[in-house]
C-alpha cells in the first residue's frame, strides 16, 4: 500500500471521529454522526456511531439540512457544523533544495507540496480554493500533514494523532497564482508550518485543539442558524471564488461548491438531547 492522501485520511479517519465523541460529550438519547461527500457516487457516506456506511444523496442531504432550518419541533434539535481538512504527504528531506527556506536547517526536515496547478474543469487549483474559502469568516481549513514516513506505520492498532499537524490554510499568505512551486516546510515534526517559496510562518492546531474549537462551535450554534450556515456555505460558489462558467458547473440547476472542495470536506450532524416536558417553558 503506497501512502497518499486518500489512505492518510482513511488511516486517522476513526481516530479522530473517536476523538471528537469524545470532547463533544453527549448524553445517552444524543447522536453524532459524520457525513463525507463522494463526487463518483454524488452522495453522503455516512458514518453513524457504529460506523455502518450509508449513502445519502446530495438533493436529500441539502433537503435534510433544510428541514433542520425550518423545524420548529423540540424533539428534533439538529445542528450541522462543517469543516475542510486537506490531507498531504509529508516528505522527509535529507539534502536542501531550491526553495527550502533559511530557517529551515534540521536533518532531515519536511516538506509539503501544495497543488497550485489549476484545473481545467473549475478553473481554480485546489490550493487556491481553500485559501478563498479559508477567507470566509468562521470557516475551519486545514492542511492535515501527518508525520507518517514509512508503510509499516498504516498498519499500526494505536494510531498516534500527535503526528498529525494541522496548518491553518488562513494563515498561507497567498493564493499563489504565479505558476511557481509552493510547499509547506517543518523544520522539525513538532514545530511551526512555513509557506513558501518566499517563507512566512504560519500557524498549526493540535487535533485536540481542533476538537474543542468544534464542540465550541456546536454548543454556540444556535440549531435553526447551523443548518441555514452551512446550507449558505454550500451554495456560495463565490466563496471560493469560482466562476459560474465553469464546466464543473454544466447542467447544474443549483450550483455549490461540493465538486470543487468536497474532497477535503466532513459535516458533523448533532442531535441533542430532547429537553423534558418540566424543563419546557410555559
């Protein structure tokens, strides 16, 4: 098995959902489930709290998160928060290269490379559509670059999330359009991200700090207002600065931005707790 970011994000797929359980911390009548977006299928695959696969179709999907806005039923209190991780190799570096950056001196040392070419069906490289839809105020968007360098490691029972480093895309510095080579540099595993080719730090999050930041947000979310949320996040093609001219978009009646970074997208779906008859308002 060759390490790509298709296995890497199917390697710490479950620990992480594990993890998110874990600091969400919900009462016994609650659920959490976990939907990734499959462009083959057009669909949700969704992974419940035994993680049975199930599919949703994308009109279903966008039809559920209607309802969730609309309801107006107690007992169905659902709040949707959807995030971006960007799985990426992590190479090791043993000699310097063109664009390894001064501060970077360690051997060896670690070297991410961004995909800046862009696409001809969205007219965007995916480098440049995250960086747009990091730009969105309260949108989560990360490069997730696992210190994971050898096969043997995919096969491991304990899977270690402190190897996982989770750059802010908000913190890149540019969309990169000059047709050059861009990269992610780690001095070392544990220390900060630099974008280059001309350096500039930036900043990483923990998966720990990345799970707070999640529960934060679903207890600060008013329910009706999650669902509305990410249904305008969806369906903001401007977000990521795309063109409605695109072929990605041909025959599309209502365009979203599923085909341009479903790749890289999850959406936590809660349902709370029904509130009991004595704690309802009279």
């Amino acid at each position: 098995m060759s390490i790509n970011e298709t296995v890497l994000e199917m390697h710490f797929h479950r620990p992480l959902m594990d993890l998110f359980r874990e600091t969400i911390g919900l009462g016994t009548n609650a659920g959490i489930n976990f939907y990734k977006y499959s462009p083959q299928r057009e669909c949700f695959i969704g992974f419940d709290q035994a993680f049975v696969k199930t599919e949703l179709a994308e009109e279903a999907f966008f039809q559920l998160l209607k309802k969730s806005a609309l309801q107006s039923d107690f007992r169905l209190r659902e709040t949707f928060i959807g995030y971006f991780l960007q799985f990426k190799v992590v190479k090791e570096m043993r000699v310097r290269k063109k664009y390894t950056p001064i501060g970077v001196s360690s051997v060896p040392h670690y070297r991410v490379s961004l995909d800046t070419t862009m696409n001809m069906n969205t007219g965007k490289s995916q480098h440049e559509l995250l960086y747009r839809l990091s730009r969105n105020p309260g949108a989560m968007v990360y490069y997730a670059c696992p210190m994971l360098f050898e096969r043997a490691a995919l096969y491991e029972i304990d899977i270690d999330l402190d190897t996982l480093r989770l750059a802010e895309v908000d913190s890149c510095p540019s969309t990169y359009l000059d047709n050059e080579s861009h990269f992610i540099y780690f001095d070392q595993t544990n220390t900060v991200p630099i974008w280059c080719s001309e350096p500039v730090e930036g900043k990483t999050i923990t998966p720990e700090q990345f799970a707070a930041e999640l529960r934060r947000q679903i207890f600060q979310s008013e329910h009706r207002q999650s669902a509305l949320n990410l249904l305008s996040l969806l369906g903001n093609i401007d977000s990521v600065g795309a063109d409605r001219r695109s072929k990605v978009f041909e025959g599309s009646e209502s365009p979203n931005i599923l085909p341009l970074v479903g790749e890289a997208l999850t959406i936590i779906r809660v349902i709370h707790e029904p509130k009991s008859h004595a704690n309802m308002p009279i």
